[in-house]
C-alpha cells in the first residue's frame, strides 16, 4: 500500500513545505475512513484508484471549507457538505454489506 501513498504523494505534494505532513495525516484518516465505510479488514488493490481520487479531493479542498460556488458580483458563496456524486457512488459500489 506504501507504493499508493508514493504515488499519490507525488502529484500532490511540492508546493508547500508542509504538504508533506497534511499529507500524511489525511492518508491515515482517509484510509481508516475508506475501511470503516466499505466494512473491509484492509485496503485491496482494486480500492486503489478510490483511496488515491478520496485523498486528492481531500487534500484539493483542504481550507476551502466546502466552498463549491464562489459569485463576486454578487457576493455569494455556495457551500456543499458531501463528496462529490462521482466519488460517492463509488464508495457505494465498494461498500460490502454486513448483517
């Protein structure tokens, strides 16, 4: 699982002197997130490409607080809550069912 941590590292991190540290903060949240929602013992290869796309949308909006709407003319803001409808159906076809 380490090579996907590098990876993704590596498109996100290099700007700031403290990305690395975020970094690594939100990959161990997202990870436990990811297993806790699908209810898996651990992270498989086919969850790759989602835990990779959950990082960079965390990271990516990282203090913008939810903002996805921004209007100067007007001065409004738009603010959402949720992932994206892309990443959530994702996370849903993921999800194993437990009884």
């Amino acid at each position: 699982m380490d090579t996907v941590k590098e990876q993704v590292k590596s498109i996100v991190v290099g700007l700031e002197p403290s990305a690395e540290a975020k970094f690594d903060t939100l990959y161990a949240l997202e990870s436990a997130a990811l297993i806790e929602y699908c209810g898996m013992p651990e992270i498989t290869g086919k969850h790759v490409a989602l835990l990779a796309d959950l990082l960079l949308h965390r990271y990516n909006t990282l203090g913008r607080d939810g903002i996805s709407a921004e209007s100067y003319s007007g001065v409004s803001y738009t603010y959402s809550t949720d992932l994206p409808a892309t990443l959530h159906r994702r996370l849903n076809r993921a999800r194993r069912l437990s009884w």
